[in-house]
C-alpha cells in the first residue's frame, strides 16, 4: 500500500517542482515504485521529464472521463501527467458532491502497485490542493533559504490543521526540506537557523544545495539521477529520500510542532 505525499507550498520559485521529481527519483534508486502525480495546470513536472501530451491526463480523470492512467518515465517511476485544462477543474467540480475526495478516489485504484505516491501541488490553496491533502498522509514544505521563505506559512497551517481536523485524520507534516542553500552566504545561514527554531526536528537534515546540475536537468528532460548522478544535487536528494523513508517507517514524535508554532509574520 502506497504512502502518499504532497509536496506543498504556495509560494513559487521555491523548489517544489525539482523536489518532486528528484525524491521520487531518488526513492527509485533506493529501490522503491513511485507514482509521480502532477497536480499543477503549468504542467512543469511533465514537461521536466520530457512527457508529451497524453490522451488521458489528470485533468481527465479528475472529471471522471478515465481512471488514471500513469505513464512510464522510466523502471520504476511513473507519472500521471497535467495539462493547462486543469486550470478550470476547480470551477468545473465547484457544484459536485464530494468534490475533496475525488483523487483519494482515483488513488484506490493503483495504491497498491506502489510503495509511493508522490503529489506535486499547484502554488494555490484551492480544491485542487484540497484534494491532495485529502488523499495524503504526509505533507513535506519545501523552503527556499531565502528572507521572505517563511512568509505565508501560517496559511498553510490552518488549511493543514482543517484538513486533519475535518477530512483526513492522517495527514501530517512530515518534513521541512530547505532548498536552493549555499552554506558561504550568510543569509543562508540565518534563514536555516530561524527554520530550525520553528521546526526543531521537522526540519530535513539534508539541505539541498544550489546546485547548476538542478536547474540544467529539466532542460535535459532527465531528472538528477539519469543527468548528472555525481552532482551535489544527487547526492543531497538522496541522502533526503533516505531520511523521508526512515520519517515514514518511524514518525518524529514532535511532527505537530509546526501545527502549534509558527513564525510571526
């Protein structure tokens, strides 16, 4: 039975798109079957692999048309692709019943040919992103290492706490994964120490850092293990899929932390 993660933040440019891809692709290397789920109507995570347009999309199973149909990026890692036409799921669903659990739905289906479902969330807080959260049991928030990196994270905590409260008793954040860091800037080095403050141990030990390789990858249609396997971008990925599978077999006792303490805005 698969685990399944969002990957959330509502701010762009942080990393979340890169973070799906390449701890999906780095669970692949440890050996596990992933399902890549590209919930975002931009499309990147499919267009990072290299996915034409598919037939059946999201978008498509969203509006009950199919059931998902994944598509082999490589051996053990598949993908459920998007579209720009996911943009007006939210209106098109707006008067269905039980519209927040329509992937959870969807997800019934294959959960079982999986160890990990991955969900990469659209930079909103809609129905979409309720959707995944619905379906989730762990949520991890990338953060970019950057001043205005923890502006808006009191929103995502109370649609997360509603979420739990109300649809999905499961759901949890599981990890805080800083991205984009270089250790020689100091304003790195203050943003990881404030992280650290208000997450304590929800905080991913492993920073991923500003690495070229990251951003060169999607323009390859390769993830960072098949471009460039020595990178410090491979080798930080790794060694986070690494502590987020130890995190799913072994919760972090103080994982409502982040639910109870959240940095003033």
């Amino acid at each position: 039975m698969a685990t399944v993660i969002s990957l959330l933040n509502h701010k762009g440019g942080v990393g979340k798109t890169t973070s799906a891809i390449n701890i999906g692709a780095g669970f692949v290397e440890l050996g596990k079957r992933v399902l890549l789920v590209d919930l975002d109507p931009q499309a990147n995570l499919s267009l990072s692999l290299g996915i034409p347009r598919q037939p059946v999309t999201i978008y498509e199973s969203m509006m009950g048309e199919s059931d998902l149909t994944p598509f082999e990026a490589k051996p053990g890692l598949h993908v459920i692709t998007s579209s720009l036409d996911l943009s007006s799921a939210e209106m098109e669903l707006v008067n269905e019943a039980g519209r927040e659990f329509i992937l959870r739905e969807l997800f019934a289906g294959v959960k079982d040919d999986y160890d990990f479902i991955i969900i990469d969330c659209p930079p909103s807080l809609g129905l979409l992103t309720l959707n995944a959260l619905t379906s989730s049991q762990q949520v991890i928030i990338p953060l970019q290492t950057q001043f205005l990196a923890l502006q808006g994270l009191a929103k995502i905590k109370q649609v997360i706490q509603k979420v739990k409260l109300r649809l999905n008793k499961e759901l949890h954040i599981s990890g805080v994964l800083a991205t984009m860091y270089d250790h020689r800037k100091v304003l790195n080095r203050d943003v990881v120490e404030t992280i650290q403050k208000y997450f304590g141990p929800l905080l991913i030990s492993t920073y991923i850092r500003d690495n070229v390789a990251l951003a060169e990858a999607p323009a390859s249609r390769q993830d960072i293990f098949d471009y460039a396997p020595n990178s410090n971008g491979a080798q930080d990925y790794l060694e986070a899929c690494k502590e987020i599978i130890e995190r799913t077999a072994h919760p972090i006792q103080s994982r409502e932390r982040f639910t109870e303490e959240t940095p003033t805005e």
